[in-house]
C-alpha cells in the first residue's frame, strides 16, 4: 500500500490541509513553516509515537484528525481464514475519477485526546447492510435467510461478502465512516488493517549523534535479539552453557571438599548455584574506528552519516522481518528530516541518489524535508512540495506553483554548465520522459568514455518549444561542437524540423514512430497494466508495432509506466530488431566527431 494523501485537521499550525505524496516527496520551507509537524503527524498517525495536548491546534477545542488515502491495496486480505478483498468488503474509496483507495481516518476527541478510528468507503445505502461489519455469524444467518441458500454459512466472510453485492445492486451508494473500534469482527478487520498499512520510519534532524544513543542501540539490541532466536545459534550457546556450567561445578566441588578439611560447618552450607545467562546482555557492540579515533569523537558529519545508514539498515531489517510473517510484500516509508545537515555537498549527492534508488522500489516511499538548494535541485520535480505560513495560516503548494516558489526562496540559480571544455554535445528531445529514455539507451550503446560522455548533455525543450530551447541565447554561448535535435515520428514532430532556422546549425533526427512509449517493450507495457483493470490498456502488439498516431497512450497510461520507471528499467535485448538498429544509428550519430 502506498500512501497518497494525508489530510492534517487542527494538529499543531495546521488548521486543515491536504498533503500529496510521491514515491520521494520534498518538503521545502522556512524555520517553523510546518515541515517537520506532517512527517510527525504521521509517526503518530502509524503508532510509532503518542499525541499530546500540545499538538492540538492553539485555541481549539475540536478533534484532531489525521486522514491517510493509500493506493496499491493488495490483492487479497484474508478474515477468517477466507480470502476476501478490501474491495469486495466495501471498505475503499472511489473518487469521481474511479481511483479506488483505502481510507484511514484517526479521531483525537476530548481534553484526553481519545483516540477513534474509521474507515472512510463507498458503502451501499441499503438499510439492510448498515453495521453489518460489527454482525457475528448467528446474527448475519438470521438477518439474510433468504440471499444466502448457496453460501458456507458457517464463515461470516462468505455470508457478508453475499449481502454486501447484493446491496449494492439494489441500491445507491454513498460515502460513510464505519467504526473499527469495536470488538467482534470489526477487531478482525482492524488487525488486517493494520498488518497492511506500510512501516514507516522517521528520523528526526534533532537527534543526538553517538554510538550510545538509544536510536542506534536499539536497532543494535533487535539484531542480537533476532539473531540470538536462530536453532542453530540456540543450540550452540545451550551447549557452550552445559560446558561451562560442568566445568564451574567440578571447580566449586573440589573447592568445597577442601573446604571440609577446614570448616566442615562452612562446606555443608555452600552450594554452586549456576543461573543461565542472559545471552542479549553479554553481547555488546560498538563501531571503532581502525584510527583508533572513537566513534563519538569523530565529526558530526560523520556520525550523521553512519546514523542514517543504521535507520536504513534497521528499517529494512523490519521490512524484511514483517514480509516473512505475511503472505504479502509490506510496503515502508522512510522519513528524513533534513539529510543534508552536517553533510559535505558530496555526501548530500549521495544520500539522494540512495533515497531515489530506494523510492524506484515498488515497495517504498521516501519523504524528506530541506532548507537545501542543492538539493531542491536534484530531486525529482513532481514530489516538490513548498510549505509556506502567511500569518499563521499555513498553505502546502505543489507542481509549478511549488517549484516557482522553491526557486525565489531557496535563491536556485539555472544548472547550467558554462564552459565549453564541460560540454560538446547538447542533445535536445521532447521531454523529461525522453531525457529519461535516451540518457540510459546512451549510457549503455555509446562506446565513450564516462568522461568524454559527460560532455554530452539531453536537454528538454518540452514539445514546440525545442525549437526555442536551441534558439536561446546561452545555448549558442556554449559554443558546442555539435547540437542535435531529436523530435517524435508524427506531424508535430515534423513542423518542428520546419521551424528550425538554418544558422543554427542543429542536426535533426525524426523517430520512425510516433511517440517514444512505442520505443519500450510491448510485453514491459502491456505487464504495467495487468494488476489495473480501472486503466485499461487493450492495444495489440501488431498496433504498438506500426507505432501510429491512433495508438498513442493516454496520458493516465503514460503516467503508469511513468510511475513504474519503464523508460530507464528495460532491457536492451528485449527490444525489436528494427528498434536497436535505429538506436544504434542514433548514438552514433550523437557521438560521431
């Protein structure tokens, strides 16, 4: 399950405010702008932390709320030993775009904060289905005799699966909040629930940085623990034990029977009592550094950096430890506040590019606050979000609105390399998705060097304006060697070309097909849509072959395979024959002198 949307009402500055998440989100603002209350909105939302009667908003006396939306339900829940859906239990959320998700919302009410917890679903108006989640068995066969003759009656699953279809089709259906507070089958479905949702992992920028503090001992303790369960283990330190306790015994023994030599009274009273170890106590673990330098004395930098690393490396252990326990894949959110402090800009460079490897997994997300420019301008645009507070009304901004305003706060002056020893090739394309496409198939075909093909550079131009991206002024001031210009096989692709003015001395390649999505793998695309029935995707391999305009993707679809990375993930021998020859020829031409 992925987390969508997370809706803040009356906690801490947040009055009430919507927050859109990516696979790796950003969050950009000023000090005390509201950045780290979301991501701590959420270690309270998933239990990892408690709320306090402090984070109600100042002045209010209403609840809290903490609203989470989560798409990539699984395929199959199991209550009762049945297998069943979240989906057929009516317990999602269809939007007016037929997006389906899971809603989870959580209630703070009162001077104590009580928590009360609903699920937010489509529901069938039908009278007859109202509460039935809280209904156990005896009660559900007495109140539908009559539209359950085919049905196990002795699984309450079965029987409320039954009624709910058959109430929806007879009547409308309508949003509601079902309690899951209560006892019976709803604390079934909780657990569930519950097993379901992601692991998130927050790492706050305030903590201390020390081989004793607890956030790195615990981890440390959990792995000893975990490791200390294995058979093979158990059955090593059981007989080490017998072996010590032996040899302790015949000591003692020989000990007291000199004894009684000298104070039978004494010896007669001594007895070897041997207690079985704690084993987690007698292991301990520390990082020394081989400069003999401790870890505590070493920069903060430096510990920052091995700290982040133990998170990550704790997180995954709790990942792969739930996957065991369950028969399907969990899905973990890591949260960072800050990564870039105490960090040398090389090390920043680094920590993202591991948070987008972590975020291209189907199972993790990533959400990370900066004050940063250098880092504002590497990740990746769309999971921009700028927080701004205007007179303690607090606003989350996202896509160009965001980006626009990161830019005057942060002060982003344009990533562009001025010399000409940095670049020799510019190579112009549609858009960021072809940046994406061609920069990989380049990588892997050119025959250069990393060196010599770091002088050349994908540039979006974003459709039409291509042509006004290589008439700009600081391009021609780069004095390139060589600027090419790729457009698209269609008719926009061609008025392109056109457009060009002569003195620009661009070399022009058209596409033989339409639109680069033709250019990936029909088996790739055609698997992208295969667990989404709500984006059908019923093009034929013979169509996606001729490549023609009629067969283009829709720009939901595009953002599917956006979203799952097709452009950069696929391999290179999967592709037609046809398709690597014309590649082949495009590098080529990109790298010829």
């Amino acid at each position: 399950m992925k987390l969508e949307k997370f809706i803040i009402k009356n906690f801490r500055g947040y009055t009430e405010q919507k927050v859109e998440f990516t696979d790796f989100t950003t969050f950009v603002g000023i000090n005390d702008a509201g950045k780290s209350t979301i991501l701590e909105a959420l270690d309270i939302f998933f239990k990892n932390s408690k709320i306090e009667r402090s984070d109600r908003k100042i002045g209010s006396i209403e609840d809290v709320e903490l609203t989470a939306y989560f798409s990539d339900l699984p395929n199959s829940i199991v209550l009762e030993t049945v297998p069943t859906t979240f989906d057929e239990e009516y317990l999602t959320l269809k939007d007016i775009d037929a997006n389906e998700y899971f809603v989870l919302k959580q209630k703070y009410s009162g001077e104590s904060l009580k928590l009360s917890e609903f699920i937010v679903s489509t529901f069938p108006t039908n009278e007859s289905v109202q509460d039935i989640h809280t209904l156990k068995i005896n009660e559900l066969k007495k109140k539908f005799p009559d539209i359950i003759p085919n049905v196990d009656k002795r699984v309450s699953t079965e029987i409320r699966k039954v009624a709910l279809k058959n109430a929806a089709e007879s009547s409308n259906l309508d949003t509601i909040e079902i309690s899951i507070n209560s006892k019976g089958p709803l604390k079934d479905i909780s657990s569930v629930i519950y097993s379901n949702l992601p692991i998130y992992q927050l790492f706050k920028a305030d903590r201390s940085n020390n081989d004793g503090d607890s956030e790195i001992q615990d981890p440390i303790n959990a792995i000893i623990k975990l490791s200390l369960t294995q058979p093979h283990i158990q059955q090593q330190l059981e007989s080490v034990s017998k072996d010590i306790e032996n040899s302790v015994k015949r000591i003692t023994d020989t000990t007291v029977n000199m004894l009684q030599d000298m104070s039978p009274s004494l010896a007669s009273d001594l007895d070897a009592n041997f207690k079985t170890p704690n084993w987690s106590s007698v292991f301990k673990f520390s990082l020394d550094t081989n400069s003999g330098i401790p870890l505590n004395k070493r920069g903060s930098g430096v510990r920052r950096l091995i700290l982040l690393n133990f998170f990550r490396s704790e997180a995954k252990r709790k990942l792969d430890g739930a996957a065991k326990e369950s028969s399907h894949n969990l899905d973990i959110i890591y949260a960072f506040e800050e990564p870039e402090t105490a960090q040398h800009p090389k090390f920043q460079k680094m920590l993202i590019d591991s948070f987008k490897t972590i975020s291209e997994s189907k199972q993790a997300q990533v959400f990370i606050t900066t004050h940063s420019p250098s880092i504002a301008q590497i990740v990746p645009k769309d999971g921009i979000r700028l927080i701004k507070n205007d007179n303690n009304h607090v606003n989350i901004l996202a896509n160009k609105e965001a980006i626009s305003g990161v830019i005057d706060q942060l002060g982003i002056l344009p990533n562009i390399k001025l010399y000409p020893d940095q670049i020799e090739c510019a190579v112009f394309v549609e858009g960021p998705t072809d940046i994406k496409f061609f920069e990989y198939i380049y990588n892997m075909l050119s025959t250069k060097t990393d060196l010599e093909k770091e002088k050349t550079i994908f540039v979006s131009g974003g459709g039409t304006s291509i042509v006004d991206a290589v008439n700009l002024r600081f391009v021609k001031q780069l004095r390139l060697k060589k600027k090419i210009m790729i457009v698209d096989g269609d008719n926009s692709g061609k008025k392109d070309v056109a457009r060009l003015d002569e003195n620009d001395e661009v070399t022009t390649i058209q596409l033989r097909l339409s639109t680069i999505e033709f250019y990936l793998p029909y088996n790739d695309v055609k698997q992208a849509f295969s667990n989404r029935p709500q984006i059908p995707f019923s093009i034929t391999e013979e169509e996606w072959t001729s490549g023609e305009d009629q067969y283009k993707l829709k720009d939901k679809q595009k953002s599917v395979i956006k979203k799952l990375g097709l452009y950069s993930k696929f391999k290179f021998e999967d592709l037609r024959q046809d398709i690597k020859t014309e590649l082949l020829e495009i590098i080529n031409i990109i790298d010829r002198d």
